[in-house]
C-alpha cells in the first residue's frame, strides 16, 4: 500500500538561504525510492508517494517518517539543514476543507496554515487564542495554527518564529494560495 504526502521543508530558497535546486531534487527523491515525486514553486513544496508500511497504519505516521527521511537527503545531498513537517494528502484536503477562518479570511496571499511538528499543550493554545492580537486572527487545530493577517504577511506578529516559541514545536507557514495549488497536485 502507498500513501501520498507533503513535506514542508522549512526555509528553502528563501532570502539566498539554503538552495536547493528543484529539478535537481526531483530526481533524488525518485533515487530514495519515493515515486511520483513533485515540487511545487521554488519554495520547496514536495509532495512523494511512499510504501507504508503493514505495520504502520497510521499514516501521520508515515508522513513523519517521510519527513525525516527528506530532511535528511537535504542535508547529505544539497549541505542544506532544515526542519521538514509534512502531512498526508488525506490531511491537506481536510484542512482546506474545514478552512475555520473562511468567515474572515478574504485574500489567500494573507491567510496562513502554520504546520506544526507536534500538537501543542491545550494550556499554551489556551493562551495565546485568548491573547488580543488585533487586527491578526488565530485559530489553531490540533497541529495547524491558522492565522488571518488582513494587513499582510510583511507586519505579521504571529509568526511561525513566534508560534515555536509559545508552543515549543518546529513550524512552517504556507499561504491559503499555495496550499490550494498543492492540492491540485496531490
């Protein structure tokens, strides 16, 4: 059996950080042995198809174990050492199908989905969805902190830099934009 999953790495390409050249990723990750390997604009986006594995049937499971594994190939092949989350395609689609900021949330390039490694505390949640953070929303989800920032991502204060430290887990943000076109090829 396979399952298709999203690996986030975190900070790809970004700022002249940490370059990774897409069309020479792709065909390491067919090497590794995922199949159907895809990345979606030059921010690192990839989505593979794995084996899961009999023993394993929780596929959250597997899709950490895919994040390692790409995180690791990123550091051995291109020297560049970033935490990677990643989801199944089965929890992609179910994000973008609850969207709990849809009421608010008007402009996709301002709408965030931040990842997170871990789900955090219900007390460090409880504290910061309680907090004022105006004009900025946030709503969190098990291991997904949504935020609205109507007044773009460039004066955001709740960052993912600012969600690690309250939560204490690794995050990556992508935008509502791109989210959708990684489903599209999921």
């Amino acid at each position: 059996m396979t399952i298709r999953c999203v690996v986030l790495p975190k900070g790809i390409n970004v700022g002249g950080h940490n370059r990774v050249p897409m069309a020479e990723l792709r065909p390491k990750l067919a090497d590794a042995g995922y199949t159907d390997p895809v990345t979606i604009l030059q921010s690192g986006n990839i989505i593979v198809t794995a084996d899961q594995p009999d023993d394993a049937p929780d596929p959250s499971a597997v899709a950490g174990a895919v994040a390692a594994s790409v995180q690791q190939l990123l550091a051995d092949e291109f020297d560049v050492h970033v935490a990677c989350v990643a989801r199944t395609a089965a929890e992609i689609e179910a994000i973008l199908e609850r969207n709990p900021l849809r009421h608010l949330a008007d402009d996709g390039s301002r709408y965030l989905v931040n990842f997170l490694s871990d789900e955090p505390s219900p007390e460090a949640v409880r504290e910061l969805t309680e907090a004022d953070h105006t004009p900025e929303v946030l709503h969190v989800e098990g291991s997904e902190a949504y935020v609205w920032a109507p007044e773009g991502i460039k004066a955001l204060r709740l960052t993912y830099a600012h969600l690690e430290r309250h939560f204490g887990v690794t995050a990556t943000a992508r935008n509502w934009n791109t989210l959708e076109r990684i489903a599209a090829r999921l």
